[in-house]
C-alpha cells in the first residue's frame, strides 16, 4: 500500500516529523449473481465493467476495494454508511435519499429469457419476445431477482405479474434464475445483456434457451455511480462527475462501453447523445 508523507512539526521538540497518513479509500459496491459463477463472473466484473476499471486508473489518489452482494445488501450498507460508492445503479429512483448518484454511461436494456418451446407464443416484433404477452398469461411463472430495477416500462409490466413471479433473494447459495428456467421449475426470467454475454462466452448458457429484447423496453438505459450520502460520498461523486465530463468523449471511454460488443444502430445512437450531454454538462443526484 502507498503512502502519502505529510511534513508536520512536533509541539514538544520543535523539530519536523514525518507522518504517514493513507490514502483515502473507496469501498465499492458490485452486485453479486448467481447467474454467473467463478472465471465467468471475474469477467463479468472486470471485462464488462471496463468503465469501473478506467475510474479506477483515474482515481489513482484513493484506494479501491470490492465489496460482492446482493442489491438489497449494497443499498442497506449505503444506507449505513458502510460502503462509499456502488459501481452500476440502474436507477435514481428509490436511492437518491441515501446516495448521490451521477450517470456514467448507457448500457443495453435488459433480455427476455425462456424456453426455446415457448418463444413462438410470445413472439414480438423482428426478434424480440413480448413480455406483454408473458404477463398476461396466468400459467406463465416467473423468476426475477430481488430489488433488482429493469427500467420503468419493464418493471410496470412485471408489477402487473407480481402474484406469478418468485422473487430470489441471492445468497451464498442462491438460485440461478436462469437455470430455473432451464430445468422447468420457471417459465421466464429478464436478466442484463452483459450476463448473458458472460454466460456464452463461458460455454454455461444453456442451449435449451432462447435469449430476445424486450419489445417494450427502450433501446438503452442510464446507468449510475452512487455514492454514500457523507463528506466521503459526496467527495468522491464530485471526482467521478468530473472523470466523466473530462474522459467521455475520448476514445478510451467510448471503446470501454462498446468492449466486445457490436451495439446496434439504435445503441450507438443514444450512446451518443449520452456522450455529447455529459461532456458539457455536471449531473449529480
């Protein structure tokens, strides 16, 4: 660990001293899934988290340390003032009493996942998979993860369904939601892109599965770094705001959300827009 040598004077002697004062640190909060394990999930966390390694670099003056739990968790030690910023809230909504959140970047609205017996029921348009459909369905049980946020249009369907639908509270050994649904014990889940991307490149998604947008989601939703509602929270937000006007239009940024990916047109569009408002303007919650 680094130090940082800070020059004083000793009130009894008269003569400097040197004293060794820490760095800062920043506990940051990363939600955990079971839906990813092992190698997968590292990759998940760092190779699709590549924002989170780049304010990393950037706030080179802190220490860094992780944090893996549930979302319930991640808010309830926020709240207690535990944990200093959590990595990739998806919403403000709910959490700007006890976090100061700023926006970091646009990241795919969440999939539709089923069997591949039972897409043709629920087809959308081009590809994707009506949850409209799915909700309206009575036989159709669903598994989600507690206090997870899917985007407005999502969750207010997903309210509709609440009495079908087994909310999972991750623990050490919690349910896979998307195994769940491959051994038949779930009809249907919604999960993050980048999951799923974890999940193939892994080889552990299950080929019994079909994977499909949502067709009422939007294209893309904001995501955020929240921050503890203390001196220490609000420092370290306004350092992260800053990061992000004076880095997001660098290629270094752009190539941390499109990492491995191939966006669509739609994607890439609002991830402009995104980039071109958070380069001229401060946004903290």
């Amino acid at each position: 660990m680094r130090l940082l040598f800070l020059l004083t004077f000793s009130i009894s002697a008269g003569l400097p001293r040197v004293v060794y004062a820490e760095k800062p640190t920043i506990t940051w909060g990363f939600s955990d899934s079971r839906n990813l394990t092992g190698k997968a999930y590292a990759r998940a966390i760092t190779e699709n988290h590549p924002l989170f390694l780049l304010l990393q670099k950037k706030l080179s003056d802190y220490n860094h340390e992780i944090f893996l739990g549930t979302v319930s968790r991640i808010e309830n030690e926020l709240k207690q003032r535990q944990l200093t910023c959590f990595a990739a809230s998806t919403t403000v909504e709910g959490r700007v009493g006890f976090a100061y959140l700023t926006p970091s970047t646009m990241f795919e609205a969440p999939v539709l996942v089923l069997r591949k017996d039972m897409a043709e029921k629920f087809q959308g348009k081009g590809r994707s998979l009506s949850l409209t459909k799915i909700v309206q369905d009575k036989e159709m049980q669903g598994t989600l993860i507690e206090a997870r946020y899917y985007g407005s249009k999502i969750d207010r369907l997903l309210e509709q369904a609440k009495g079908n639908i087994h909310r999972q509270v991750l623990a050490p050994i919690g349910a896979n939601t998307i195994q769940m649904v491959a051994s038949r014990r779930a009809d249907y889940t919604v999960e993050f892109s980048f999951i799923i991307e974890g999940l193939r490149e892994s080889g552990e998604l299950n080929p019994d599965l079909y994977v499909a947008p949502v067709e009422e989601a939007l294209d893309s939703l904001p995501m955020y770094v929240a921050c503890s509602r203390t001196p220490e929270g609000l420092k370290a937000i306004r350092r992260i705001d800053e990061i992000i006007r004076k880095n997001v239009t660098t290629r270094e940024y752009r190539e941390a959300i499109f990492y491995a990916r191939t966006p669509s047109k739609n994607y890439e569009r609002d991830v402009d827009h995104f980039i071109k408002f958070r380069a001229k303007a401060s946004e903290i919650h």
